[in-house]
C-alpha cells in the first residue's frame, strides 16, 4: 500500500534520513521502532508531505507524493495523528473534529454521519463535545486527535508517538484503541518508543537507527534474534 | 439631555469605531499578523475609488463596492508580500517590519493619487432629523445599523462557517493545521482579505460621514483601530466592539464638554489608564487567563 524507497531527507547538512526503505501492507499494523534522535519523527513528516525528501520515492496506491503538497496528501487518504497529542486547545472538541474532516467539507451530511460514529466510538468526547480542548485531559487528548484524524477517512493512518507522556494505565487504553482501529481493516503506521506494547500488537516492526533501517521483520523473527531483543526491546520476559 | 445627546452620537459613531476594530482584531488578535499597513490600505482604497470615480463617474455604490473590493486585493497584496514568505517561528517580526515599509509604499501611491492633499467624499442621504430634543443625522444612524449588521456577519462567518473554523484552527496553531494537511496559505489570504473587506465598509461609513478624506486618514484608521482594539482586550472580539464604542462615547462627550482639541489627549489618557489598571484590556484579562489555563493543560 506505502512504499517507501530509498528515502533521503536531512535538515540543513545532517541527514536525518539515509536510504530509507519500507513497505506497509493494507490492512496491517506496521510499526517503526527507534531510540530517540532516530529519525522516526523525520520519517512520518517526509512521508506526510511536511518535510520534503531530498532523493527516494514514496509510493502510496501507486501514486508518488514525494513531490506534492501536505493538504494534497491528506486527500489521497495518508493523515497524520502528530506527536504530543496536538489538538487545538482554544477549539471545543467538536470543532476539533471538524476540523479534521476539512478535505470534505462539501459533503456535509458525511461529515455528520462520521462525527456521530465518533462520539460512539469515544463515548468521552460526546460528554465534552463543547469543552475547549485544552482542558481535556492528557488521555482525551489523545483520542480527540486520533478521532480527528479519522474524520478524514483515512485509507493509511500514520501515528506518532500515540503513547508519549501518558500515565501508564491510559498507555493500555491508547494501545488497545490502535489495536481495535487494526482489526477493524484499518491500515497504521505506529512510530513508538513504547517497544514492548508496540510490538505485542504489531504486524511487521522496522527498527530505525540514526536514520537507517537495521531491522525488518515480524515480531516472532525479533524474539528470535537476541541481539537485537537486548539492543532495542530489553528482555521482553522480564517486563 | 444634553449629555444623552452626545451619548447617542458618540455611540452612533463608536459603531464605526468598533467595525474598524473587529477588522483590526481578526488579523491583529486572531491570526496574530501585526499588519502595520492596514491603515494605508484603507486610505488607499478610499483614494483609488474617488480617482476612478473622478474618470468614470461610478456613484457612491459604485464607491463602496470598489472601496471593499480594492480594500480586499490590496490586503492579499500585502499578506502575499509581507506576510506569507515569513510564517515561521520569527515571522511575526520580520513580516511586522515589512509591512511597515509596505504602509510608506501604499502612503506614497495614495498622495500620487491624491494631489490636492485633501478631496471630498460623497456623503448618502445628508439628511436629519429630530426625535423629541434629540437630533440625529439620518447617516450616522445608517453607519449604525450598518455596523451592527457587518458585526453579526462577521461572528456568523468566523463562528458558524468552516472557513471560520479553520482560520481559528490556522491562528491558534498554523503548524498543527499544516499537519492536518489545511492549506494554512489559503486560509490567511482568506482572513486578511475578509478583514480588509470589513475595514473597508468602516471606513467608508466614517469618510462618508466626515464627507471628505485626507491623506492622514489612513494613520487616523491605525490609530483609532489600535485603540479602540486595546481599550477592549487584543484578541477579544466583542472586546473590540466594546471598546469601538467606549470610544466613540469618550470622544463625544470629550469634544462637548472640554473642545475638540482634547479629543486625543483623553483618548490616550484613557488607554493608559485601562492598560495600568486591566492590562489585558476591558474584555482581555479574562481571554488571556483562560489562554493559560488552556496551554498549561497541553
């Protein structure tokens, strides 16, 4: 579905990115791994349009978007759930989410018809339709913007860090709601820092190091490989 | 009753005041683009206007129409020019310092324009009339009820519209919407070309009430703007229509009981007292501890 070739990218004279190849299959949870400063960040804003790639392809349905803008890539169906829970906090809840099913404003009735099946899906933020964003808590947060970028119908969700300064029984309540949004069809891109919980519910894990790919597998082929286990996961036993 | 009267006509006028504010707030307070050429731009367009109405002879509608009109292109114009290339982290100085070189280039083709320093403006219906002891002038009441008419438009569009939706999304954080993939250039054309329509409707209303303009019209425009917006709270919108009106009450009252030539100094007196005593503004210190409260969640 994604296809992601010999990708370059790089601020000023660092390269963040060094050939970087990766594919993400319809249908399947892909997740990519990596200590921090590893580039994940830089990769989802490459392959969401924010950044642009100075060589490499990112193929998605067959089309190229390495060249076109960020609002053109949200209408071909690849929408970003952005780092640190972003939401706009002077915005009620419900503007939130209407703001992200902007791609679609001429079809109103859509837009009602999905902003009613999010409210079934996060009962929490039908409460709080009107509240302000910014006094949501950390958790509510989060599901607004992960329910704000299903507003634009996606065909590829791509996920930054969903569990990033989260208290850890609302870390499960995130994972177990990608992991609902996985089996029902949806596609995901997960970049997390959060190895054991990603990796207990992904398809096909990546791992990133200082901008390249040094592993590629299921989670079983991760078990299976001890260096690795030890230099990215801890012992998983143990946790 | 005397004191009623120029209460009535300092609010008749503050509605001007406050349209002029509500066109400074949304690019001064919402979008946060410190537009130093607004003014200029509406003294240009008020000028533009005359100088085609001077060779084709288009009538007063003709002239409000090209006013809004021309009052919206050259706000694109300077937002394309000033404030577009610089939306990053030190945009808001560099595109604030731009659009000051901007005011002095729009200045000078409006005294091109204008080469008798001062022209007459038309005025509509010159008529008056009295209610009971009160006097009132048949445009200021229309300026009025135009004003309060614009004001509802303006609320329904940024509040009920998406367009409205996503300029306060842009304002609040234009990097999260371009995340979200909205063209956060779009958007802010959209906003500087709105808020010089609004502006251009406020000036008209007051030039045509004033029936001539010069060229320190536009600075006039920054000022009362400024003013009026700040007495009310930055970023507050009904701040912006409350503080038009104190205004415009203030000014009245002033130039009746102490002599045009006060008029300014007590303005300014009264801004600086507002702005020891409430710095956010009538309406501000409200706005600005919710916005703290809002970010320290985040």
């Amino acid at each position: 579905m994604l296809e992601v070739n010999g990708l370059v990218t790089s601020y000023g004279l660092i390269k963040a990115l060094r050939n970087v190849s990766l594919q993400a299959e319809k249908g399947k949870l892909t997740c990519i791994l990596g200590p921090n400063g590893a580039g994940k960040s830089t990769l989802l804003f490459t392959i969401a349009g924010i950044l642009k790639s100075d060589m490499g392809s990112i193929k998605f349905l067959n089309k190229e978007l390495s060249k076109i803008k960020t609002s053109e890539i949200v209408k071909e169906g690849l929408v970003l759930v952005p780092e640190n829970r972003l939401v706009f906090p002077h915005l009620s809840v419900s503007e939130n989410l209407l703001a992200g099913a902007y791609s679609r404003f001429g079809k109103k009735n859509e837009v009602e018809e999905d902003l009613e099946s999010m409210y079934k899906r996060f009962p929490i933020l039908k409460e709080r339709y009107l509240q302000e964003a910014g006094t949501l808590s950390g958790g509510e947060q989060q599901m607004l913007a992960v329910a704000r970028a299903l507003m634009a119908r996606p065909k590829l969700l791509l996920m930054d860090e969903p569990s990033v300064g989260l208290a850890p029984k609302i870390v499960n309540t995130i994972f177990e709601i990608i992991k609902t949004l996985s089996d029902e069809g949806i596609s995901i891109v997960l970049v997390e820092q959060n190895a054991v919980k990603a990796s207990a519910i992904a398809d096909h894990i990546y791992l990133l190091d200082q901008g390249e790919i040094t592993f590629s597998g299921t989670p079983d082929q991760i078990e299976d490989n001890d260096i690795i286990k030890r230099a990215y996961l801890g012992d998983i036993s143990e946790s | 009753m005397e004191f009623l009267q120029t209460c009535i006509d300092g609010l008749l006028f503050g509605s001007a005041y406050s349209l002029l504010a509500l066109s400074f707030s949304l690019l001064f307070g919402v979008m946060k683009r410190i537009n130093l050429a607004f003014g200029s731009t509406l003294l240009l367009s008020a000028v533009f206007s005359l100088w085609i109405d001077s060779l084709f002879s288009i009538g007063i509608f003709g002239i409000f129409f090209l006013m809004i009109a021309s009052s919206a292109l050259i706000n694109i114009y300077v937002e394309k020019l000033c404030f577009y290339p610089h939306s990053g982290k030190y945009g808001a100085t560099v595109s604030m310092i731009s659009s000051f070189a901007i005011w002095m280039q729009l200045d000078e083709m409006s005294s091109f324009l204008l080469p008798d320093r001062t022209a007459s403006f038309p005025s509509f219906l010159p008529d008056s009339f009295f209610l009971k002891d009160l006097f009132i002038r048949i445009d200021q009441l229309f300026l009025f009820l135009i004003a309060v008419f614009m004001t509802s438009i303006f609320f329904y569009v940024l509040y009920k519209t998406n367009y409205g939706l996503l300029l306060r999304g842009v304002s609040f954080d234009g990097e999260l919407a371009k995340k979200l993939g909205v063209n956060s250039g779009k958007i802010s054309s959209f906003a500087f070309a709105f808020s010089g329509i609004f502006g251009a409707i406020a000036a008209f209303l007051i030039l045509s009430t004033e029936s001539q303009v010069t060229p320190f019209f536009g600075f006039w425009c920054t000022l009362k703007g400024l003013v009026a917006m700040m007495l009310g709270g930055i970023g507050s919108l009904p701040g912006a229509i409350i503080g038009g009106l104190f205004l415009g009450l203030v000014e009245s009252n002033v130039i009746n009981y102490l002599g045009a030539e006060y008029r300014d100094i007590c303005t300014y007196l009264i801004l600086l007292f507002i702005l020891v005593v409430k710095p956010g503004g009538i309406m501000g210190s409200a706005l600005l501890r919710d916005e703290r409260a809002a970010s320290e969640r985040i």
